[in-house]
C-alpha cells in the first residue's frame, strides 16, 4: 500500500507537469527521476501549486498549513534548486516551479552535490531524455513555438561582412539584410542582464558520470534575470559581471560552441554554449531536425561553390549534419568534392563559416523571418494553444483568481493570428473569451 501511496504523489506531480506547456512525458523512468528529486511529501505538495507564480502565504491556504512552514517546505525545495524564489519589494518572496525542462532537470546537475546520487541520476536522464524518443519528441515537435532558439555566431556574422565583395550598391545592400536585431545577439542579453551566473554545464556533467564526455569546458553555461539571482544565492551559479561574460562567450565562439537559449526577446533566462557530441538540443534537433518547426536563427549560410575545397571541416564541425559532402562534378578532378547544405536542418548558428579555410561560406539573411516570442508569458501562451492546452494554463484552480494572470494571457492571445485565435476559443470553450477575439481589434 506504500508503494501505491508514493507512485500516487509522484502520478500527481506528473499529471502536474505536464498542465504546463513544457511538460514530461509519464514513464517509470520519469518516475524514478522524481523520486531521486522529490520526497513522496513533496511530490504531493508540489503537485498542488499554481503554475502562475506564488507567495508562501498562497501556499499554506492551498495546503492548509501554517505559513511558516509552508515557507519552510519552499524555502527547502528553492534551496535545492527545484522552485525558484524571487523576493520582491515589499519584502515578501514569490516561488515558481520551472517547467522540467529547461528547468528543474537541468539545475540539479548544475553543481556537483552529495545529496543526491547525481551519477544514477546522469543515467536516468540519458535513459528518458536521449535514449527514449518521447520526451524529446513532445519539447521539439509539438507545436510550432519551440521554447529554446539559436543565436547567431556574432563574429561569423561580421567575417562575412568583411568577405563580400567591397563595391558601394553591395555594401549597402549587406548592411541591410544583415542586419542583427538587439535580442538576435548573446552579447546583448549578457550587456543588459541584471543579475549573471555561470554554471556547470547539465549536459557535459551528466555525460562526465556516464563516462561520454567530450573536452569542451563544464563551467560556460550561462543563466540570467531573476533565475540566475536565484541560483547564484543557493549555490547553483556563480555570479559573474558582464566583463567576465563577455570573457566566456568569446571564449564559447573560440570552440565553436553554438549559443541556444530561451526563446523570447525580452527577459532570456539562459543561454546554453553548445557542443554537438553531449548537448540534449543538438541530439534532438539532429535526430527530428526535418520533422520539427524551425529553430533557426534568421541567418543560413551560402555556399560558393567556386571556392570551396571540399575540405570537410564544416561538416565536422555542423552540430546537426546540416553540411554534407558531394561530388563536385568537376570532369578534370573527379574526386573532388564540395560542401551541400540541407537548409530545412540548418540552425544558422554559423560556426560553419568561422571554420571555412577558404572563406567558401558566408552567413545571408533568410528569406523570412523567423518570428520569436516578446516575453515568457507570450511564448508559454501560443505553445499552449499550439500543444492544446490553453485550458490548462488559464483555468488552473490558482491561475483563474488573477485578473492580472488572465490579462496576460488574454492579451497574448487577443494579438495572435485570427486561426490561432479560433484555436485557442476552441480550446477554452469560453463565450467571455470568444466575445473579446471577436470584438477587440489590437
């Protein structure tokens, strides 16, 4: 009876996750990571929490306990990385529960600790996130508003600038399309960040205990905002100022790491400096990279052709294999090969172009752009409707008390396309809602 007793809370807390857009799939192996993470009270407690965030004060009356320890119990979870708190002005602290990933999952291997069996932990996660389809499946095909983006390669960007060439009408012309927007740039989240932490890397610290991992560094990965503040306090980052930032994405562009992080325009949370081999993004996009919506930056590289050697290099180098080798069709050489690019898997990062011997490659801009949320509560509300369900995010029995909550995300939807505006009025079955997308002219 125990053990369905513990199985329940933990079948509660999935049942839980997966309200949110970014949710995890229920299997044993799931399972077994909740109950390295969460004890069987806490499974039951967090399971009741709202997905808007919250004060200790709402947690004791949704537990019905005492505030004091309530904000024990949130303090204990915030302290081990599972609920982030951030205090606010007047002086009280709000908590949120980060959706597993990019969340919880990766903060728990964000620091090395002897509280939990993190290499049996590093196991399960490889098991459910890169050897089981369905985890990384559901994060990356569901919908078409991917939670994470890429960020182009800055420098590659200005090399190919400098490699076109040089007349008056082309200059400007290039000027123009290339032009990288404030939010398309790393080093613009990290100049305008209020709070920076860098921490060891999730996935090369969980490739490092299943003895998988490649020589890139641990400690490069990147948190900001109030997530990092609230890592940095409880020891899962370390603070860093912007000229240590900057420091560690130049450093990131010297391996040719490729940038992924949060995908909004304001208020990016982390910034991930990428390799290929151990990432859990660059598996996934390489293994459904031309199934899935596009996660590109608004820049793919250019092949010319006449130059390229056929070296290899960028193809090496591609984290997805979006570069291959082809023959050349050159009569007089017939073994020479030249690069092809596979635009529908490409991510734009760019580290193609930084590697190119013979300046063969050079970044343009795509024929349209890809269209990246404003804020958090956009992109949570449009993959909500895209995953189908927006009923979960606006009718959560504590969400549905905020009118500042519904303003949010009514707002989110009110500018939305008119079909996904007839998705989301399907989804809630609400008149109230029905009557404002058909009313209201944003």
């Amino acid at each position: 009876m125990a053990h369905l007793t513990s199985k329940s809370a933990y079948d509660q807390l999935t049942a839980r996750l997966n309200r949110f857009p970014q949710g995890a799939p229920p299997t044993d192996l799931l399972f077994k990571i909740l109950a390295l993470l969460f004890s069987e009270r806490e499974a039951a407690l967090v399971s009741q929490l709202p997905i808007k965030p919250f004060t200790a004060k709402k947690a004791a009356a949704i537990w019905h306990l005492d505030e004091t320890e309530a904000r024990n119990v949130l303090e204990g979870l915030a302290s081990r990385a599972i609920l982030l708190d951030m205090p606010v002005r007047n002086g009280d602290t709000i908590y949120v529960l980060p959706p597993p990933m990019a969340g919880f999952f990766e903060f728990s291997m964000m620091r090395v600790r002897g509280d939990i069996d993190q290499k049996l932990l590093s196991e399960l996660f490889y098991e459910y996130v890169t050897v089981e389809e369905d985890f990384m499946r559901a994060l990356l095909l569901d919908g078409e508003t991917p939670p994470g983006r890429v960020f182009v390669n800055e420098p590659a960007l200005e090399q190919s600038m400098k490699s076109r060439p040089s007349t008056p009408l082309r200059s400007a012309q290039d000027a123009t399309s290339l032009q990288v927007l404030d939010y398309e740039r790393a080093s613009e989240v990290i100049h305008t960040a209020r709070h920076m932490g860098v921490s060891l890397c999730y996935c090369r610290h969980k490739k490092q205990h299943i003895d998988q991992a490649c020589d890139k560094p641990l400690d490069i990965c990147m948190t900001f905002g109030g997530t990092a503040d609230s890592l940095i306090r409880h020891g899962y980052a370390r603070r860093v100022d912007q000229v240590e930032g900057r420091d560690l994405l130049q450093k990131a562009y010297d391996l040719n790491l490729v940038q992924f992080g949060d995908n909004v325009r304001d208020g990016v949370a982390f910034i991930c400096n990428c390799c290929g081999c151990c990432c859990e993004a660059m598996i996934g996009l390489r293994k459904f990279g031309a199934l899935m919506p596009i996660h590109s930056t608004n820049y793919i590289p250019r092949i010319v052709s006449e130059v390229c050697n056929g070296c290899g290099k960028c193809t090496n180098i591609c984290p997805v294999e979006a570069m291959t080798l082809v023959s050349a069709n050159d009569p007089h050489k017939p073994n020479k090969r030249k690069a092809k690019l596979d635009e529908d898997v490409c991510l734009g990062c760019g580290v193609c172009v930084r590697v190119c011997p013979t300046k063969s490659l050079l970044l343009d801009a795509r024929p349209e752009r890809i269209i990246t949320p404003l804020n958090s509560t956009h992109r949570i509300v449009v993959m909500a409707i895209e995953r189908g369900n927006l009923q979960d995010l606006i009718f959560d029995n504590q969400a549905l008390v905020s009118h500042r909550m519904m303003g949010a995300i009514l707002g989110v939807i009110l500018r939305l396309p008119p079909i996904k505006q007839a998705l989301a009025t399907q989804q809630v079955k609400s008149r109230y809602l029905e009557a404002l997308v058909t009313r209201v002219k944003v």
